[in-house]
C-alpha cells in the first residue's frame, strides 16, 4: 500500500509540474512577443487574452496609455507597428526644432528639383513672426482620456456612405485639399478641426480651423507667409491664393523630419513621396489616440475620383507619378488589420 500511494503521489507532482511548466512556457511567449494574433491559432489567442485579462485584474502586464478600448501608441500589441512606430518625432515645425538635420533638408529640397536651402533659417525667421512659432494644438490627452480622430479623405467612395454622423462624433475631424462639406454633410459630416493644404490646394477656412501647411517645397514657406500678410507672392509652379482665410494662431507647419520618417518608414519609398492623405494619416496616428478613416480608396465600382466632383477620368488618382495609391490602401488596410486605425469602407 505504502509504495502504490507514494508512485500516485509522484505521479500527481508530475502532471503539475507538467502543466505549470506550460503554463510558464505561454507566459514567457507571451511577455516577450505578446503581438497581432495575424497568423497564430484561435486558441493561442485565446490563451493570450486570457493571461492579459489575468494580469490586468492584479495590475500587472503593459499599462494602457490612454482609456480608449485600444491606443494606438502602446506598444507589444503588433511588431509589425511597433518596428516602424517612432514616438518621439516630432509631427510639427517649430522655433524648437527649426534647425532641420541635413540629411533631411537634402532629401526634403529635392523633392521640387532644389538644392539650396542656404536662405531655410531666415525663411523660417519671416514665417514664424506671422504663424504661431509653436505647434501644441494636437496633442494626446492623458491616461484617463481618449482622444479620438477622423481622417477624412477624398474619395468618391464617401457618396451615398451616411457616414457624416459618425465622422462628426469624433473629438477632431482632419480633412484635406480641396475637401467639401456643403451638400453632402449626410456622407462626409459638417466639422472641421484641421485641414491639410498646401498652396497648390488651398481653400479658405472657417473662423475655428487649424490650418496645416504641408510644405513640399521652400517656397512654400514663403507662401504661406505673404498669404497671411502681403499677398507678394502669386505664383509657384501655377497661380496660387495671393491671400487666405484662416485664423494667423492656428496655422501650423507640417515638419519636413516628419515626412521623410513617414517616406522611410511607412511608404517605404513607394512613389518620390508620400500623397497628402498619407501624410495627414500618420500624423492623426501619432497625435491621436484613436483613429477612424473614412473616404480613402476606389469606390464600389473600383473607380477613383473625389465625391464631389463627377467621374470623368475614372483612374486620375490611381499613380501621379509621384505617388502609388494602391500601396498606400495596402498600408491602411494593414494598419486596420493590425488594430492600429478602424478603416471604414
């Protein structure tokens, strides 16, 4: 009897050690590659959302930064994000941050066939006694909020959507260009917080709305300048707004660093550089906590066009020559597959 009891005692010891060692073994994956379930089982994903659950009710585990169901900052949630996601870079320019890095202003001058910038500092030195030399108005709450955003783009697939309400649920709603809202708040909504432009695209804006100057080239900055003071300057490439309406304390300037970080990083030099939608996408990543996008694309029938304008050249948008709009939706798909941003279609 004594040695039948001793053997089913060991025999238990085993089976926990047994099952505590694997238990340890999903823990320690865990810990160290706790990232997208793409590509793994459904049970190791449960088993993962488990241990999360488990930690987070002893306060353990990564800490949320923000109080959204998910954020997209925090990190140990998608390797794929995580390897291309810099926090510390800085999305505006500003009399901080001015001095741009060499290799940066070397790549950000060719980009319009220049390559003298020896006048940049005293360009800037003009333009940010007329716009507001520092750039804090997106910026991500604390812990205990969630900030949420809207990107809304262009797309023809935006008609007939009703996605209006929903866009103008969000804390802030970016648009770019030309962007319409009058007749067709139903699909696009009726807010603005912020619009992308540059001078080629520019429109005037509404008391209230930031205005954010993408600068693909030096002039530019001078443009922007004598828009909101002089109207010197007429002509770039083409004629331009000589003057434009917007609020001189909520202009900001797009950071030249910022745009190569996203050519590098994300376009991954797909097209000479990124198409203002992309660029207006990564910089709601990296201000926002949450992220909603809406009127990126083809419409239902595969044609691209703005929704306010009828479909004369179903394909216009497709590739420029510059940029490769179906790797661009590829990246956004990617980043809706990996949680990062909700992708509305």
């Amino acid at each position: 009897m004594y040695c039948k009891f001793s053997y089913g005692k060991i025999l238990q010891r085993k089976k926990r050690l047994g099952l505590l060692s694997i238990f340890g073994l999903v823990l320690f994956l865990w810990k160290t590659h706790p990232y997208s379930c793409t590509g793994h089982s459904t049970l190791y994903c449960r088993v993962r959302d488990g241990i999360s659950s488990l930690w987070a009710a002893e306060g353990e585990g990564p800490r949320k930064p923000c109080s959204c169901k998910t954020c997209i900052s925090q990190q140990n949630l998608s390797l794929w994000f995580d390897e291309r996601y810099r926090s510390t870079i800085e999305p505006l320019l500003t009399v901080e941050n001015q001095n741009i890095p060499a290799q940066v202003q070397h790549w950000w001058l060719k980009l319009q066939g220049s390559n003298n910038g020896s006048h940049l500092q005293d360009i800037l030195a003009k333009m940010f006694k007329v716009v507001s030399p520092v750039g804090q108005s997106l910026k991500r709450g604390s812990a205990a909020r969630c900030q949420s955003c809207a990107v809304v783009g262009n797309s023809g697939n935006l008609k007939g959507s009703k996605h209006g309400q929903t866009i103008d649920s969000h804390d802030f709603v970016l648009r770019m260009n030309g962007a319409k809202t009058a007749g067709f708040e139903e699909d696009v909504g009726s807010r603005t917080t912020h619009h992308f432009m540059y001078p080629e695209s520019a429109v005037n804006l509404q008391p209230g709305i930031h205005l954010i100057l993408i600068p693909f080239k030096l002039l530019d900055l001078k443009w922007i300048t004598s828009a909101l003071s002089t109207g010197d300057l007429r002509f770039t490439y083409m004629k331009v707004k000589t003057f434009i309406q917007a609020d001189k304390d909520k202009v900001l300037v797009f950071n030249p660093s910022f745009f190569k970080y996203i050519h590098d990083n994300w376009t991954s030099h797909h097209g000479k550089y990124p198409s203002t939608g992309m660029l207006a996408l990564f910089f709601a990543i990296h201000v926002c906590d949450e992220v909603s996008v809406f009127g990126y694309g083809a419409d239902s029938s595969g044609r691209w066009h703005h929704y306010w304008e009828k479909n004369r050249f179903a394909s216009a948008f497709r590739r420029t020559g510059v940029h490769n709009a179906d790797f661009e939706l590829s990246l956004l798909k990617r980043l809706d597959q990996e949680g990062k941003v909700t992708f509305y279609t």
